[in-house]
C-alpha cells in the first residue's frame, strides 16, 4: 500500500456506500434533472457531480502533497505562507508621464501597497522613444512613458529603492529598462546589491501569445540569458525573469495549456541558461512566475497547486538541482483582465475579489486585483483603490490566512491538480518530441492551440453553455461611469521635447564610446566578456535612449514579424 492516505478496507467499503449513493442521486435527477447538460470548467475539462476518497485512492501523500515549505511544495514554497508574511500586494501602475505614474505610486503606497508594479506604453514596449513617427499619438495612453534615465529617476522620485521591490512589465526592451533602473538606483545612491524587483523579460510568451515582437527568438532568449547571468552576479537580490502565462491565458488558452506552455517556456530558459555556462542552483532560485486567476475558482487553485508540484520535479529530475530553492515554483497573480465586462462594470468588483481569493488559497506570493474600470481606461483613482482594498480585506478581515493552504485533502482540489499536472505533462511530451519550444513557435504550435481553445470557449458562450453575467445571460446595456481618466493630449509634446532636450544636452564622445561598445558586445559570441548589461549601464549612463539601444539591437539582430498564421 505504500503511503497512500486510506486503507484497502476503507476504499472497500467507500465505493460500496459511493455506488449507494450514486443510485439515489440517479433517482432524485429522473425527477428534478440536473440544471446542465454537462458541467464543466470554464476551460471545459469536465467536472463530476462529487469527489470522494476513491478519486484520489493512489495518491502518495508524501510524494504528491507533502508539508508547506517541502518537496514537491505542492501545498506552498514557504512553511509558514500567509501567517508570518502576506502576499506583497502590487497594483499595476502606469499612466501618462513618469510624473503621473509616481504621483499613483505614492497614491497606492500611503494606502497600504507594498510592492510597486509598472505599466509602459506601447511605444516603450515596443522600443521606440515618444520621438519616433511611429510614437504618435500613444504616449501615455497605455502605460508610463520611458524614453531616458532622467524619465526612470522622475519615475522612482522620493522612493527608497533598496525597500521597496519593483516590478516592470517589459519584454523585448526589458534589459534596457533594467539597465535604466540600476544606473537610475545607483546614482541615488543604492547599492545593486540590495536592489529587490523583477522585470518580466519573458521574450518567448510574446511569440506565442502577446505579441510586442521586436527581435527573432534566438537573439531575443540571448538578451534574457545575458540578464540571468548579470542578475545572478550583480543583482542577486533581482528576479531576472517573469515567466508568465497571464498574456497566454489571456489571449484565450486554457488553464493547462497556460500551466503547460508557461512552464516549459521556463525549461527553455533553463536549458540556455546552462548552455551558457550556469550552474542551475546558482540562478534557478532567482525565476520567478506569472499566473492569470481566471473566473473559475476550484480550476484556478489547482493549476497554482499543480504548477508548484510540476516545476519542482522538473528541476529536481531533470535539471538535477540539488537546492531546495532552485525547486521554488515562487509567483505573482494578476486577475484576470478577459473575465471583466463593459457591461455592468460594477459586478468585475464581484469577478477580482473570487479571483483574488483563488489566487490567495492557490498560493500566491504576490497579487495585482484589476479595477473594474479597466475594460475602458487606465485605472481611475477612485477604482484602484477598491480593487487595492479588495486584497487587504481578504487579508485582514475573512479568515483565509490563518490556515496554511486549507484546501488540502479536499477530494475535488486533490483530484483535479492531479489532473491538471497530468494534461499539463502530455504537452511538455508532446513539446519535446518537437524539439524544444522556439521550435515548436516556429510551427505554429502552441500558438495554434490556443486560437483553438479561445475559438471553442466563444462558441460556448454563443450556444450559452457558458455564462457570462450580463453579456448573455441578463443581458444589459453599457452603463456609463461617474468618472473617466483621460491623458493630457500635450504629455506628448512636453515629452518629445524633453527627450530631445536630453539629447542635445549629452557628451557625445562618451555616447559614441558606450554605443560602440554595445555593438561590439551584441556582434560577439554569447558569453560573460560579451553580456550586453555591463555596456547597456554605461550607455544610458552617457545618455542614450531606450530607442537608440533598441536600434542597435535591431540593426545587429534582425527584426522578426508575426507570420499571422490563422
């Protein structure tokens, strides 16, 4: 019998009394028949009318489930989770200028955050200054604005760097920004050292699901092991990588081809990272985790619990870590932004708080609760402050963080992070007989698969064997909102001008010196003597933008086009 939870006897006499029961339910259904068809998550793996010890009757406590803190950490990375430490709750922030988004920053933190979180606008996304045609019209619109250093130090202005952790949601850019923020923190006096953050630096995500594209894969998984590597000597404190399946499972997937893609996007990262020359245990510690919190509450829990399990016997099996750390599935949650509606926008209030709890009983070591404006704008004040609340509310007021992962056992949590590990691992089978995931993007796979899943959801919602509240069912008209943000028409203007000014005003020798040396290191083999951190911080330092850098990125790597496969 091994280490499995309940006796032979007992498992007799449980599926004597289960098949009972099922001939009564059978009964009561034939005269009040059953509210669907077939029930089933809102990722459509069917769910049974109930769980008992028979679902799990082979489970190996010790090896599937365990204790908090231990091997495989299905029930969480730390022993003590929430009753010594709460999530950090970091809202998502980003709008207009860098002076607008600190002005929000210091908003949310005198209210009780206690991480920071940063939104760019598209141009910077993309790697273009306000400056650049291609700008037009965007600036702050999305996000913040970042052009130059003297943005990055307005951006952070009377926040202590080395107390406050950072995170910045930027991908094909992401080294540059990094690069900003150091030589930002070190001329206020920081120590990198002590510098805590993540950037999400996810490049293979945008190729699947995103979309912010900029460079090929190979160059682009370069530039994010060359940030591993400089992290890992000169940032340890730093999360050099966001491995997210937030943008997956909101461009339509399911929960576990969200689970399965994202954690083999981290396979990937690890597999280079050692070509390069790392020790696993030196850099694993440091990955860190995106997760979307979807609408359906038990599907969710169970992917945040089966992703712990499944990364952990990963590395231990198949990278051979030998620190505990290194096995440490550590992540961020963020609401899910496609649950929310136009329609009645009051009731995505109801849709974050579920989710938010979700990703509190999965687990979660940060969380981003969305506001329930954010289908139409920028997160207004007013609304950024419900959805911060949320979070504190379920902190402090209802219970859920007295008891380290209170869902254990439960036949149906059990049974389906069970499930949800074991589909999870068909497509990392199926991605390794590809050969790897840059090949599997560049057949079309993974990005296939979810326009596959998100065209199969939509015909649900139109046949109504899914609901959405107010969409579908009790349909309602599109109610205006009290208040609306709007971005200043000439932050635009103001910030072209600032960023020539910049420019105009830098040495130009000591620019020309740094960019050259740059270009050597991007032209030269991967490796520690051609990492492009050590040259990108004194680039911005001599005053280059994050344009002028994404340039020479793309002059010396090539650009790379969705191939738009549908």
């Amino acid at each position: 019998m091994g280490n499995r939870m309940l006796s032979e006897s007992a498992l007799d006499r449980m599926e004597k009394e289960y098949q009972e029961w099922l001939r009564e339910y059978q009964g009561a259904t034939r005269k009040m028949p059953e509210r669907l068809k077939r029930f089933s998550t809102v990722s459509d793996m069917e769910i049974k009318s109930l769980y008992t010890p028979l679902d799990i009757k082979e489970k190996d406590y010790f090896e599937e489930i365990g204790l908090p803190g231990f091997y495989p950490f299905t029930r969480g990375v730390q022993s003590t989770m929430y009753r010594a430490r709460l999530w950090t709750m970091r809202m998502f922030a980003g709008l207009g200028s860098a002076e607008d988004t600190n002005n929000r920053f210091h908003y949310l933190i005198n209210h009780g955050e206690t991480g920071l979180s940063t939104a760019f606008d598209f141009p910077t996304l993309m790697g273009y200054d306000t400056d650049s045609p291609l700008a037009r019209g965007e600036c702050g619109k999305c996000g913040v604005a970042i052009d130059t250093i003297q943005d990055m130090q307005r951006l952070f202005a009377h926040i202590n760097l080395e107390e406050v952790t950072s995170s910045m949601t930027i991908n094909p850019p992401a080294s540059i920004l990094w690069a900003m923020y150091i030589a930002n923190a070190e001329n206020e006096g920081y120590d990198r050292k002590k510098l805590g953050g993540t950037i999400q630096n996810d490049c293979l995500k945008e190729f699947i699901a995103q979309k912010t594209l900029m460079l090929p894969p190979e160059p682009s998984i370069r530039l994010v092991v060359d940030t591993v590597e400089y992290g890992t000597r000169e940032v340890p404190r730093w999360n050099t990588i966001s491995i997210s399946g937030y943008h997956i499972r909101e461009a339509g997937s399911t929960a576990v081809q969200e689970l399965a893609f994202t954690i083999y996007d981290g396979v990937c990262y690890v597999e280079e990272c050692i070509k390069r020359g790392l020790d696993v245990d030196d850099f694993a510690g440091r990955l860190s985790f995106f997760w979307n919190s979807h609408i359906d509450f038990f599907e969710e829990i169970a992917k945040m619990r089966a992703a712990r399990r499944l990364w952990a016997r990963l590395m231990k099996d198949r990278f051979k870590a030998k620190n505990p750390r290194s096995m440490l599935l550590r992540f961020h949650t963020q609401t899910a932004g496609c649950s929310l509606t136009s329609q009645e926008p009051y009731n995505n209030i109801i849709r974050t708080t579920t989710e938010a709890l979700a990703a509190i009983l999965g687990g979660t070591q940060s969380l981003h609760t969305n506001s329930l404006d954010e289908v139409y704008m920028i997160p207004s004040e007013q609304a950024v402050l419900i959805a911060l609340r949320t979070q504190q509310i379920l902190a402090d007021e209802v219970g859920v963080t007295n008891v380290i992962d209170p869902l254990a056992g439960s036949y149906f949590v059990e049974a389906l992070t069970d499930k949800m590990e074991e589909e999870a691992n068909d497509y990392i089978r199926k991605l390794d007989e590809l050969g790897g995931m840059v090949a599997a993007i560049e057949r079309d796979y993974p990005q296939m698969e979810i326009a596959d899943a998100a065209y199969h959801y939509q015909q649900q919602l139109e046949r109504d064997e899914k609901i959405i509240i107010g969409l579908n069912k009790y349909p309602s008209e599109r109610p205006e909102l009290e208040f609306i943000l709007k971005i200043d028409e000439e932050l635009e203007r103001r910030q072209v001008e600032g960023t020539n000014a910049f420019k105009a005003n830098r040495d130009k020798v000591k620019f020309q010196k740094a960019m050259d040396e740059l270009k050597r290191r991007c032209e030269g083999p991967p490796c520690w003597e051609n990492n492009v951190m050590p040259a990108l911080l004194d680039a911005v330092h001599a005053g280059a933008t994050e344009q002028e850098c994404c340039d020479l990125y793309r002059q010396v790597f090539g650009t790379y086009s969705d191939p738009g496969t549908f």
